[in-house]
C-alpha cells in the first residue's frame, strides 16, 4: 500500500513540473519566489508560531484566536498590500481591505474573549 502511494506522489510531482515548465515563462522568477517563501517561512513564520505557543501553553483559547487571526491576515495581506491592483482599473480591490481585517480580527478577539469568559 505505501508504494502506491509513493507511486501516485511521484506521479503528481511529474505532472506538477511537468506544467511548471510548459506553463510558466518566467522560471528564475518562480524561483525566487520559492526561495523566498521558504526563507520567509523558516526564519519568520516557524519561529513566531513556536514562540506564540511557548508564551500561550496553558492558554488554549488564545492560542486557537491567535491561529485564527494569523491565517485570516495571511490571506488578507495580499489585497491590504493591494497587489495587482491596476489604476486603469478601479474594479481591482476596490475596497479598504485593511479596515475589513481590522474588523474581523476585533470579531475573532471578541468571540475569544466571550470563550474564555464562558469557560471560567
């Protein structure tokens, strides 16, 4: 069973290089890019979260705010930052995303907070 499974991941590694060479003009571009997010990850993202979770231990309920709160602005911060946004085209992020995420991360917080008050 396991060697079908290695089977299929090398398959689907084929597939995915397969379409990164065909599909993709820029690849020093793409690698850099990948370099970059692993850095990113590894000097900046794993030690944060670590360093969360050491300084939350006993605090379950901050640590699930804290996780929620980190993956909602993870996926935020591309339209905070407005990357791809065009001034020919104002229909691109036409909203105040930083507003938006600064409203759900208070509702997270809040929602947190009632959590913790109901548990006590």
């Amino acid at each position: 069973m396991r060697f079908l499974a290695y089977g299929a991941g090398v398959a689907l590694m084929a597939i995915g290089a397969r379409g990164l060479f065909l599909h993709v003009p820029d690849l020093l571009g793409w690698a850099k890019w990948v370099v970059g997010a692993v850095v990113l990850h590894d000097a900046v993202l794993a030690p944060a979260v670590l360093l969360a979770g050491a300084v939350t231990a006993r605090r379950h309920v901050l640590q699930g705010a804290l996780a929620v709160g980190g993956v909602i602005t993870l996926v935020a911060l591309p339209m905070v930052l407005r990357l791809g946004r065009h001034p020919d085209n104002p229909s691109i992020l036409p909203l105040d995303y930083g507003r938006n995420l600064l409203i759900v991360l208070a509702a997270v917080a809040t929602t947190a907070a009632f959590v913790r008050w109901r548990l006590r």
